[in-house]
C-alpha cells in the first residue's frame, strides 16, 4: 500500500513537470522575458530540457527547438511506466 501511495506522489509530481515544460513554452508568447513567473518556471524546468536541448543540438540544428517535444514525449513514457508499476503494486497486496 505503501508504494502504491509513493508511484501516485510521484506520477503527480512527473503530471506538474509536464505542465511546467508546457508553461515554459507558452509562456513566452504572452509574458516579457524577464518576469518573474516565467523566470521561475525556467528554472524548475531547464534542469530538465537543458541536456536534451544539448543532445538535440548535436544531431538535429532546425529552426526550432524540438528539445521541449522530446522532454514531453520521456515525461509521458516514464508516466506510462509509472502508472503500470502502480497498479502491479496494488495487485500485490
């Protein structure tokens, strides 16, 4: 039961990550570059995109980022992964 209630802390702490890397893109559309509140959803999310973004910029130098896409997409897997060892952990008691 214990680890049940663990993979749902987790699973929604991996679901906030994903609205902030959404955030963190539409953001920029509506808010000035230095407000504060696009400044701190950078910094929760650039630990994240930054070494994709690097990754990213060795194989594929297009007109835009595609590094926000690619954190979304390993967020979503790893969701996937998480909600199924979730429910295994809720058969086993």
């Amino acid at each position: 039961m214990i680890l049940y209630h663990l993979l749902g802390g987790v699973n929604l702490l991996i679901r906030l990550l994903i609205c902030l890397v959404i955030l963190s893109c539409v953001l920029p559309w509506f808010l000035p570059v230095h407000h504060r509140v696009l400044r701190m959803v950078d910094r929760i999310v650039e630990p994240v995109v930054s070494p994709v973004r690097a990754w990213t910029y060795r194989l594929w130098r297009g007109p835009f980022d595609i590094s926000p896409w690619l954190v979304l997409l390993l967020l979503s897997l790893l969701q996937g992964f998480v909600q199924r060892w979730r429910y295994a952990a809720l058969r086993l008691l």
